[in-house]
C-alpha cells in the first residue's frame, strides 16, 4: 500500500499503488520489473558491440542520472562515465527546442567511442542540438542509447543505435523524469495526471 509521508491516513488513495500518494500521479507506465529487465538487455547489447572498446558514457542531466546508475552496471566493460547538464523544459512540459549546456563534460572526447545516455527523447530537440555539440568534438565514434522515446513526436530524424521503451503520448514522470524537479526518484514510470 502506498504510504503518506504526512502520515495521514485519510488522505485519498488515487487507485494505484505508488511510492508515495500524490494527486499528480497516474498510471504506471513502465514498472520496476520491465525497466529492470530492459536495462540488463540493454547493457549486454553493449557489452557485446563495444567489447574491444570501452565506451566512453555520457549522461544528461539530470534525468539520466538514474538509468545511467543502472545502465553502467548492466555493462561488464572498464566503461568510463561523464556527465552533462542542459535545461530544455524550466517547469513546462513542452520543449522550448533552445538547449542551454548548465554544465559541460569534464572529460575530452577526442578518438574516445561515446554512448550518449538520454533520459527520453521527445521532439527529439535536445538529442539533435547535443549529437551535433559532441560530433564536434571528434569522437571516435557516438552512438546514442535512450531509454524511452516517445511514439510519434519526433520532429527530427535521430537515429537511436538504443532503445528502451516506445511509451504512449502522455507526459511521464519517474526513474529520473520530473515535473518541476520532483518525482526523479520513484523506481518506475508512470503518467502525469495534473495540469502541465
Ligand atoms: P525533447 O527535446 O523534446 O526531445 O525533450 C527531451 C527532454 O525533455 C528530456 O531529456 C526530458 O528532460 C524532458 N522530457 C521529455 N518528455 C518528458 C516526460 O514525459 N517527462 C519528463 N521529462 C520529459
Ligand atoms: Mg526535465
């Protein structure tokens, strides 16, 4: 049974079983099970096609913090790990398509084999404005492994060496995605319910 952090026992029960209880919860979309499972298959694929070259994995922030956790697991491979930070949304739900680098890579990446890690890709905006930012910077080789990608809304033609999961129109929260900075940390995925 889901838990109020308040404690309060009267409050509404929204019919799902969540982390915690919050009117902006919906449907699970993608639960911890098939993320799991995903991820492990998704770190083999890797394993095998980057086994004579470890991957140098990139991670956007802050969303990808949680699926790069698990991905980097799911790799057996001396991988190294850097991250980068853009703002795309601020508190809305619609991709402005202006992508703003917060914080830039540590690491340099020339002649390194690069797995871009993404979150979700959407519009596909922010995956186009980086793939270009980072092939500028003369990497061996980029390839991009994203977790979920939203049927149909592409408004650019990315090519996705990695997918996780093609999820349905509606906006999602969870396992690194947020509304306004809050729900990265519930262990799966499920439906927005309030007002974007
Ligand atoms: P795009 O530029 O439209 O592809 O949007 C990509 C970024 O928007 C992702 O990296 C997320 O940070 C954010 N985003 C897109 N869809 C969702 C969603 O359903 N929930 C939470 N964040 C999202
Ligand atoms: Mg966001």
């Amino acid at each position: 049974m889901p838990t109020d952090p308040s404690g309060d026992s009267t409050s509404v029960d929204h019919g799902f079983s969540h982390h915690f209880v919050h009117p902006d919860l919906g449907p699970v979309v993608v639960d911890e099970d098939k993320i799991r499972a995903r991820i492990l298959d998704l770190g083999a694929e890797i394993t095998r096609d980057y086994a004579d070259r470890p991957p140098l994995l990139v991670g956007v922030l802050k969303g990808a913090f949680v699926f790069m956790a698990d991905l980097a697991r799911a790799i057996r491979l001396p991988v190294e790990i850097d991250f980068m930070a853009v703002s795309s949304y601020g508190a809305s739900t619609r991709s402005s398509g202006v992508v703003r680098i917060v914080k830039d890579l540590d690491m340099d990446l020339a002649g390194r084999h690069v797995v871009l890690v993404e979150d979700i890709v959407d519009s596909g905006l922010t995956l186009t404005y980086l793939r270009r930012n980072l092939a500028a910077r003369q990497p061996a080789s980029l390839e991009v492994c994203a977790l979920f990608v939203r049927q149909g809304n592409q408004k650019t033609q990315e090519d996705l060496r990695y997918v996780g999961f093609e999820i349905p129109p509606a906006f999602v929260l969870g396992y690194g995605l947020d509304m306004a900075e809050r729900y990265r940390n519930l262990p799966y995925v499920c439906e927005f319910r309030g007002d974007a």
